[in-house]
DNA sequence: GGGATTATGCTCGTGCAGCGAGCATAATGA
DNA sequence: TCATTATGCTCGCTGCACGAGCATAATCCC
C-alpha cells in the first residue's frame, strides 16, 4: 500500500453520532435543542453531529411546524428519505410475514404468504426469494435481517418447533443475503422487545411478557434488551415444571406449564380429545365461553387460574416492573381476568401483595414479532460497525492523500 | 467564584484509567504490556495511563519475577499498597461477619460475632460500631460498604426474612457511614456475583447460582452482573410453584419449591414434626445418609430429585451456560449427585439433554457472599463518580490558576 | 409596530485522551 | 560481542466534544 495510509485502520470515535442517530430511531420526531438536552451535549456538539449524520445520509433537518411558544424556531431532525432500511421476517403457524422497517421504528405494510403443508426447504426458499426481491429494490439501503419465527431458537438455530413440525433448521443460514448481518429469534422474545421499546411496557426497567399461541412463549425484557440466556433459547417458561408432574410435554419433560393454559389444557378439561389445532380449539371454547357456555367457562377459568398462579411465581423469581400479555394470554385476561388476577395475587410472595407489577395487554398484539425482529436488525445498524459498514457504502474509496 | 474556574464542571473522561483500573481488580498480576494487549491500547497510552494511576495512589509497579524469556523484562502493575479499600458484611443465620477486601478482591480476615437472640436495631448498632471502627483504622482509603442478608431484599430494604426473624428493616440505611456509598443484596445473589466473577463459574456468559440454607436462594449472573430485578428482588427460585399446590408457604403463596428441597421437606418425609431448625435437621439427616440409614438416604434421595427437577426446568427457562451449586444444594449433590443428575436430566427439553448445562460445586461455600459483596462494593469505586471522589480526597483542594 | 424576551444555530478556540512512529532500554542466546 | 526480542518512553498528531460569544428568529407586550 501507499506511504499516505497512516493510521486507517483506527477505529473511529462515533460514540456521540451513534447516540444521536439512536435516540432519532426511539424519537423520530426530535430536534437539534432535544437532542443536546436529552444527551447532555452543547448545542455545538449536536450541531455538529447533525451535520456530520446529515453528511452521511442518514437524518434530514426539515422546518418544524410552529409550537406557538417564544423563541427561535427549530428545525425538526427526521430519518433521511433514503436512509437505511432492515428486513423483518416472521414465520407463524400458517402464514410468513415479510416487512420493510425504516430508522424510527416505521413498518411498511408487511407481504404475507401462507405456508402451511410446504416443507421447511420450500418455505424458507419462498422468503428468501422475497427477500431478495427487497435487496433489489432497496438497494444497499438494506442492512440487516431480523428473523422471528415461533419455536425455540438456539445458537443461532431453530431446534423444535412443535407449532411448526420443524426440527433442526439454520433458518438464518437459509435467508441470509450475502454481507448482511441477521438476527433470529423466537417470536414471544421478539413481541417482547417491542413492548419494552415501543410498546406497553415501554420505560419500564425490567419487563416480562408472556405470549400464548400453541404453549407459552415468553421472555424478561431488562432496559429494552432480551435476556434469552446463553444460547438465545431463554424465555421457555412454559416448560418450567409448574404442572401435574405425572402429564408428560411434547418437549420431553413432564408438569410443563405449557400443558396447562392452551388449547390442548381447554380441551383436556372439558374432556375432549386432544386437539389438533390448539389455538382454533382455544379460539372455539373462548367464543362458546363468552357466549355463556357454562362448561366452556369453567375451563377457560381453570385455564386463567393455571395462567396468573404460574405469572405469580414468574414474578417472584424475576422481579419485573409489569406484566405484558399476548395471545391466548391476553383472550383469557379478557375474559377471565378476576381470575387471572386473584391466582397471580396468591401466588406471589406476601410481600408483593400490596403493589403488585401490572399485568398489561401487549399493545403489539399482531405484529409484534415483526416490529421487534426490526428492533434487533437496527440494533446491528446502530452499532460502530453499523456506522462503519453505511459510511463505506454511501461514501466513494477513500482517497490517498 | 473566581473568573479562572472555566470548566471545572466539566465530565472528566475517565474510560482509559476505569479500564485499566478494572483490569487490574480482575487481574491482580498484571504488566503493562499484558495491559495493552488485552485492552487494545497502544504502548504510549498504557503507559501514560497507568502513571495516571500511580500519581493516584491506586497502583504501584515492581519489578516482575523474571520469566526466562527472552525481551525486555516488564514490570508488575499491582494494587498500591495504600489503595482504596471496601468494608463487606455478610449477616446470616447465628452470625455476622464484617470483612475488608482490597483491589485484586483479596479478603482480610474477617471479624465474626453471633448474634442469635437479638434484635434487629442491636445486632445492626454492633455492626455499624464495628464498621466505625474499620473506618477509623482505614481513614478515607474506606470507600464503599457491600452488605449480604439472608432474606428477600426489595428496594434496598430487607422486606423479608424467615431465616433472621426479621421484617421490614431498612438495613442500609442504619449501616451506612457518612458519605460511602452503600450496596445490600440477598445473600445468594451476592455468593452468585463471586462464583460468576472469580470462582466456578468464571468465563461463562450467563451462570445460574443455587443456594440452598432454609429455602432456596439464586441468580442468574448476566456477564457477572446479577439479574436483579427491578427491585433487586429477582432470584426467589424458591417461591416459583414446583411443588404440591397445595402445600402452603410462609411467604404467603402455595406450592412453593422451597418446601421440597430443604430440611423442613426432609423432616416431613421422614415423618417428623416440622424442624425449628431446618438448616441443623438437614445436616443431621445428611450425616445419617452419609452413614447408611435407609430412611434418610431414601428422603435425601427424594430431595435430591425435587432439586434436579426444578434445576431442569430453571435451565429450560433461563438458558444459563453453567449452574453453580452451594450450601445445602451441594451437600445432597454430593450425596446423591446422580438422582440430582437424573431428575434434572428428565426435567431438560429434549433438545438440552446431549450437552446440558452442568452442575457444579461453588467455589466459595463458605465466604462467597462476603466476596460477592466486595465486589459489588468495588463496583461503585470503580466508576466514574468512585475515581472522581477517590480523586478529590487523595489531592489537596484544587488551585485556581 | 418596535423593542424586550426567549430559544436555538453557528463559529471558533481550547483541552483531553489516545494513537503510533521512532528511539531507548534491558533481558536472552548464539 | 552482537543479533534478537520485548518492553518503556517521548512526542507530534488527530478526533471529538466543550462552551463562550455572537447571530438569528420567533413570540410577547406595550
């Protein structure tokens, strides 16, 4: 190389562009003067990292509609028209979900297509190719990939997913797009993320969300990050022993949790067989119990005692500030929810009783694992190789002096 | 104020020395080359920082042993030998302790007395006359307290212990010396951050930490920093209902795991009235198995399975790399480590069972709740707010130019 | 309508902290 | 004795943020 390339390979101080660019994506709508006041920078420094994310094409400064209030107008600092976009894919029960996500958290109206009967190869095919189809149109503006697909997620893989019949799939492999970085998760850890950044348990420290679809996901939120273990397979309380230690789980063990609060727990009680779309079945009895049938509402109670009795011991071991419920959870605390309420009190220590942490309805209810799937992209766009990787790509080879 | 005093509010940017400084806590024998190495510094900056350092009084250097290599011998960065230190007290069952803990987290010996009989305010005005004491011995080089209780601690406070008798007793607060900052955390929690940070389950990512005394106690340590909760009441493994539904709690709930594992659920299988002192029956229905009497094996044995089920279903839920045992946990390990193996085995999801997470002993049974409350101690010394404090009383006031 | 008030934007000089090249130093080994 | 290896130290350089001072642009109030 030339003698003029001293000192390239440095890593750059970016710290201050990051939070600016950060509390942009939490804030979209935002000023220079919020900026400095809310990052504790001089008005100096945030003009000057203003200028330096404009440079970049990343925000945009446009004129801020008048507040009414003295003083001299702000401009209101937006994300740029062309700024980086993320992909985020979900993969449910019976369809997959594809949506493009701007700077600031907006999803564009996500594609959808059904898979159900199509093996794991063709399914993952048919996303990719979408997939693919967004790189086109997008450009380099893509930068990442968030993945959320519901089963249990570990080293980066798909182990099980009973909902899905799958076992054993590197679904991130299958849909990466050559340099960008993906992220996969499990979909109750990735609703769980947008209702601690965006949702209904936004600012609270530490946050627990439980989701029901086919056995219950969930995941322990503490200042918006997941907490998902060593591996990335934490947040299965459905398989903690909170059951008929007798009844064995799909998964293995036996007393899951999971046995005791979905579909195939309703039907258990109401002395069905076991179904074989749990969350239809749920869907059913949850009608006929709203409707006024009395079986049907007995074991919707029975299901809602299991649900808050298993929530207050949750809530002893992790000490969250509240509760976020989805799904199935969320139908049953409709429905039921004084006897959700009155098992969660009794389960919890004495001590709690007096102010117990709120169990809240998730405020993502359908799209929930798509919006944090987006979340944990932009975590890798908002990082120092994030920057890195944006500044190399808009900018020309950097020339030697 | 005088004009000369520009920016004297200024944050002062302290990253270089906090690293090094941490390294060194971690890292008691280090050199200046190792330094750079593991902090990606270059030569210039390990050097100016370190005599930063030394101007502080917070490190020394000497000569290193030689290592028969070949180079420039290094010299040795140590603690200095009139560096800042942290008062640690642990209050368990019979006894306190009060201990002081340097950097590089060497205990002194610490001070023991009993306390059975008495009351909350005596035993703590004891304390705090032995604190003063230290304090007095140790002068400003005294700059943080860590204390460790046996009991459920919420919001700083001591809400719970059935171990001490005691309820409700804001233990900080009337331990507290002057301006030091003060940090208190269950006794399990603080023995977990030990393990995590210097004894067994050193390296790994995410470690969950089991002590049993009379309950169950434990953490998850996040990289080493205890998942506390948003109170710092997170880790009461033992009121999560793993057990009969029906078996009432002193804590208020039912079915607690607490109750299957310790020596209250030894005694009840055994058949014998509930003990006064779980912790001594347990001990003495251990030395029985130990030597061969059926009926305790058979109950020790019993136990031993509710442990390693419960344990299973923790590590489905929480994902940790490693599982430290202690107290009474790793008594009935030892005793009957493969119905513990077993139990939990059958308790994992079957994707866990070809490389679960293995149980380990702690390495700190006797004085891990001390150390974990030196190091937590260390932690606010080795901030920003700690080296500004640390800073400000080792130079004389600051002259106006 | 015109100053007073209020709030924000911009420029510029300053200081801190770390980088890295180059040289000095101090051991081993042939 | 001199090459080799590794660390220590000096020094000029740079990136980044600070904050004072001034410019700008709105509303408020007489």
């Amino acid at each position: 190389m030339s003698a003029g390339e001293v000192g390239r390979a440095r890593a750059l101080h970016v710290r201050g562009m990051l939070d600016v660019l950060r509390h942009v994506h939490l804030h979209p709508e935002t000023t220079r003067a919020e900026l400095a006041r809310d990052l504790g920078l001089s008005r100096g420094s945030a003009t000057e990292i203003v200028a330096r994310l404009r440079a970049l094409g990343l925000v945009e400064e446009t004129a801020a509609e008048p507040t009414g209030a003295r003083g001299r107008p702000t401009r209101a600092v937006r994300r740029h028209d062309r700024g980086p976009v993320v992909a985020a894919v979900d993969v449910s029960y019976e369809t997959w979900r594809l949506a493009v996500a701007h700077l600031g958290g907006e999803l564009e109206e996500p594609r959808r297509e059904r898979h159900r009967g199509q093996r794991p190869e063709e399914v993952l095919a048919r996303i990719s190719e979408a997939l693919h189809e967004t790189r086109a149109a997008f450009g380099t503006r893509l930068r990442a990939l968030g993945v959320s697909v519901t089963g249990t997620v570990s080293g980066g893989r798909l182990v099980e997913s009973a909902t899905l019949g799958w076992r054993d799939v590197d679904v991130a492999a299958r849909l990466r797009i050559a340099p960008l970085p993906v992220v996969i998760g499990n979909d109750a850890t990735m609703a769980g993320v947008a209702e601690a950044r965006r949702g209904a348990a936004t600012g609270a420290d530490v946050a627990l969300h439980i989701a029901i679809e086919v056995g219950i996901g969930g995941v322990v939120l503490d200042h918006g990050r997941a907490t998902v273990g060593s591996t990335g397979a934490g947040g299965e309380f459905g398989h903690l022993p909170f059951g008929d230690p007798d009844r064995p789980c799909p998964c293995g063990a036996r007393g899951c949790w999971d046995l005791e609060v979905d579909g195939r727990a309703l039907a258990r009680i109401l002395g069905d067989p076991p179904p074989a779309a749990p969350r239809s079945t749920a869907d059913a009895v949850l009608r006929r119990a709203g409707a006024g049938d009395p079986a049907a509402r007995a074991a919707v109670d029975r299901v809602a005692q299991n649900l808050g009795r298993g929530i207050g011991g949750l809530v002893n071991a992790l000490d969250p500030r509240i509760v976020t419920l989805s799904g199935l959870a969320a139908a049953v605390f409709d429905l039921a929810g004084d006897s959700v309420r009155a098992a969660y009190r009794s389960g919890l220590m004495r001590f709690r009783r007096h102010d117990p942490p709120p169990l809240i309805r998730a405020a993502f209810p359908q799209d929930g694992s798509l919006r944090g799937a987006a979340e944990l992209a932009f975590d890798t766009v908002l990082s120092e190789a994030g920057l890195d990787s944006w500044r190399a790509d808009a900018r020309p080879a950097p020339e030697t002096a």
